[in-house]
C-alpha cells in the first residue's frame, strides 16, 4: 500500500526575523511598577507554590529545574498518575536556582488567551463596529471568501484557539485598530518581517502561531528560556502562567531593551487590554480543573477495518506547539491524493454534536451544548466537502463523519487529521492526558508527525508509507 498522507499546515514559523513596532512604542518612556525580586535559593529548598489551572508535575519540575520524584516526596498528598493540578491547591516545589529568572508579573489569566468559556456572548463584529478605528472597514480575502476586518479576527482566533479580545488587543497596542482611522504606513503591521506576510490578516496569522507556541511550551515545561532580539536570554520567573509567558514569547520576537520590558510590564500590552476589554483578572474562570481525564473514544474509523496510522504527534493547527494532532489514511492501492472506496470513512470517536463544518475544520462537540468554546471537543481537518457531516448532526461514536481528503490546508496525501481541545485549549497529544482511542495510547517520537501507538505490548510506527507496520485495526483485542 503506497501512501504519503500527513499534514502539512500553512500557519507560520516562530522563527521569524522582526521588525520593530508603530511609532508610539519605538521610544518608550514609561515608569516601571516595582515588582518582587526573587532572591538566591539553596539548592533543593523547598518553596511555596499555588498550582494554577492547567499545572502537571513535569511541567512544574521543568519550570523549577527539579523532578517529578522530588516533588512528589515534598507532596506526599499527591498521587503518582496525577493528570492536572488542581487550582488553587497549596504545594511545596524544591528549586534549583537558576540566575536570570525574569519578572513575576503576570499579565493575563490563561482563560483570558485562549478562545474559550470567557468569550461567550463576545460578538467581535458587533464590537469592531462599536469601535473608531480603521479594522471596522478592512477587508481581505482569506480561505476562499472576502472577511470584514472583524470575521478575520473571529477566523484567525477559531482556528488557532486564541481569544479574539487578545488578538484585538494585539491590533490595537502594536496598529491602532480600534482608535486610529488608518493603519500604520509601513508593511508587517505587527512587526513580523516574512516575504509574503505583510498584510494585517497574515500578520495576524503568524501572531496567534507565536503565542500557541510561547503558551503551549510554557504548559508543557518544553520552552523555560528563550531570548529577544538583541540575544538577550530570557527566562521565565518559575512562577508564570502559560499566558504571560506567551506574551513574553511573543513580544521577545519583536522588541529588545525598553520595548520588550514596556511592552510584557503592567504599563504594557495589559492596559491596552484593560482600556478596551476590562481586567481579565477580575474573571475567576478556571479553564482546566484538576485532575482532567479524557471521555472514553474509539479509533476514528470502523472498527472492523484496517487503516494506516501515517503521522504522530504534530501540530493542531499551525506550526510549531501544540502538538495535539495525529493523522489516519484509509488503504489504497495509490498514494497522494485520491478518493477513498465508499466503505473507508471518518467515523465519530465518541458521542456528540457537530458544531463546526467547513473547509477549515469539522468540530465535534461532547457536551453538545452547541459552543465549540466548552468541554471536550475533537477536531477533524482534511475531510472532502462532498458528503461531509453537516452542522447540527448529532453523532453516536462509530457514525459517519466525512471522507478522509486533502482538503483544507495541505497534505500529501488523502488523510484525517484528529485533535483534541478541552473548553479551548488544544491537549497535547503525548502528555499526562494521554490521547487513547479503543485502547491505543499515542506516544510522541524524535520529532513531528513520528511516534507510536501502543496497546497490549502491540506498537505501531507513524509514517506516511502506509506499510504493514503502520496498519492498525480496532478489532485489535
């Protein structure tokens, strides 16, 4: 069986040459707040430390530059197979110190950056209109139709899963898109200097690519220094949320100096925020709780059948974190891309409601509470438009969703791309909440779209040749 079938997403690398911000921010003169400084710790000593939403035990040793054993000796309440911490929950970290820790200041709760329960009842276009500024009358032409200025925030931020205020607020600090009458004259609105990218929509684009990888590094412990322009290294105060640090992650591929500390101070991008949107930290909301376990799901296709497991862990959209994606291909006697036999389709992994159907994406809602923002969702990407699953279907686990295609995005070869979110943040993949579908539990590889799938001592190698090594059944016992 020939097969070349993983995905290959258009978002844009985090690794971007940069150019510097619209006049207001190039000169900054600001007064920075006072905040703590963190003295020298002995090594191991063990500190205070209030787990917050979305903290797991490799991530807070990543971050405290210790072990998951010792942390687990330090607290002894908490059990080994531990998923999420629950918020709020008062523990003892040993620290190892390392110098340059950098500020405490948290800028934004997490519920606050990603597209999720908090922007209920936000309706960006309406708010766009309320607004001055020249987005009101942008238009571009994105995926195949011309978008206001407000539905390409609202396309951008369904797609990455990154708050639509956040992104406004981005707009606005760095281009002026809800007060100034004409943006910035000079191209890379956002500062981004990518041959191609220049126009706000792309820009914005790349932002959001920016921030998932700055926030998903942080949650995952993966990114704990990182440096600004100027090579200055940065490393995040131990203590951080996933949401300031992506903040800092962001601004730290723009700016150096005064401008990156102005911009991730309390005199920065949060007043922006704050001004147009109220302090998101008077919002309690907590977006993961503790102890989160994965709904019971099945392999995304019929269970008698015999499909290819043809790329591991890579990205849920975009490039880069999070990895939360895996890609399944039907057998054919071709490779690239082709229609699937009538037999071999994407089947519901669990029970729920379709919400989101489209070229860009079909979303499956397991509360079917109608709002692909709350709960467990899965996301299903390269189905053909021709008989795909249309919005408001309710689904049993094992019904027709779609035909496996290169549509959307692009691939290599006719697949089904498969994610997982929870109230809107992608879960990754290989993690404490591991993706198990009819028993087969996804492990990451050396790098993207390889890994294995394993069950009952039985493994499964990702690769896009579909050979016997890649073939995978649910009748698996």
């Amino acid at each position: 069986m020939l097969l070349l079938s993983s995905c290959n997403f258009t978002g844009a690398s985090p690794a971007i040459s940069t150019a510097t911000t619209n006049e207001a921010n190039s000169t900054p003169s600001f007064v920075q707040t006072p905040l703590p400084v963190r003295r020298t710790y002995r090594p191991g000593e063990l500190v205070d430390y209030t787990a917050q939403t979305g903290d797991t035990l490799p991530a807070l040793a990543a971050r405290f530059n210790t072990t998951v054993d010792e942390i687990l000796e330090a607290n002894p309440q908490i059990p080994r197979d531990a998923t999420t911490m629950p918020p709020g929950m008062p523990m003892k970290i040993p620290i190892y110190f390392l110098a340059l820790w950098a500020s405490p200041f948290q800028i934004i709760p997490d519920h606050a950056f990603v597209n999720g329960p908090t922007l209920i009842g936000f309706n960006t276009s309406a708010y766009v209109e309320s607004q001055s500024g020249w987005l009101k009358d942008y238009r571009v032409y994105a995926s195949g139709k011309w978008r206001s200025g407000a539905e390409m925030v609202d396309f951008v931020a369904t797609n990455y899963s990154v708050s639509p205020r956040l992104l406004l607020a981005l707009l606005e600090y760095q281009g002026g898109a809800l007060t100034q009458s004409e943006p910035p004259v000079k191209k890379n609105l956002l500062g981004f200097t990518r041959r191609f990218w220049e126009n706000p929509y792309l820009q914005l684009v790349i932002a959001a690519n920016t921030l998932n990888n700055g926030y998903y590094g942080w949650r995952l412990g993966n990114l704990i220094e990182f440096e600004e322009t100027d090579n200055i290294l940065i490393r995040p105060d131990p203590w951080q949320n996933a949401a300031s640090v992506a903040i800092q992650y962001y601004f730290s591929r723009l700016f150096a100096g005064d401008n990156y500390t102005l911009a991730t101070s309390p005199q920065g991008l949060i007043q922006t925020y704050k001004k147009f949107f109220g302090n998101p930290w008077d919002d309690t909301t907590l977006l993961i709780p503790g102890s989160l376990q994965q709904p019971v799901f099945q392999l995304p296709f019929q269970l008698d059948q015999t499909w290819y497991y043809t790329g591991g862990p890579h990205t849920g959209w975009g490039t880069g974190e999070p990895l939360a994606g895996i890609d399944f291909a039907p057998p054919s006697d071709k490779s690239g891309c082709f229609i699937a036999e009538e037999k071999y389709y994407a089947t519901a992994m669990a029970d729920g409601l379709v919400v989101r159907s489209g070229i860009d994406g079909l979303a499956l809602d397991l509360d079917k509470d109608g709002d692909e923002r709350t709960g467990w969702v899965i996301f299903y990407l390269h189905l053909a438009t021709k008989q795909r699953t249309p919005l408001g279907a309710d689904l049993k686990a094992g019904e027709f969703i779609g035909y496996p295609s290169c549509e959307g995005g692009r691939a290599t070869g006719s697949h089904a791309h498969i994610a997982r979110k929870y109230n809107g943040e992608w879960i990754v993949a290989d993690s404490t909440i591991p993706f198990k579908m009819s028993g087969w539990v996804v492990h990451n590889g050396i790098r993207e779209y390889l890994g294995t799938l394993t069950k009952n001592g039985a493994t499964v190698t990702a690769c896009e040749c579909g050979d016997l090594y890649t073939s995978i059944s649910g009748s698996y016992p």
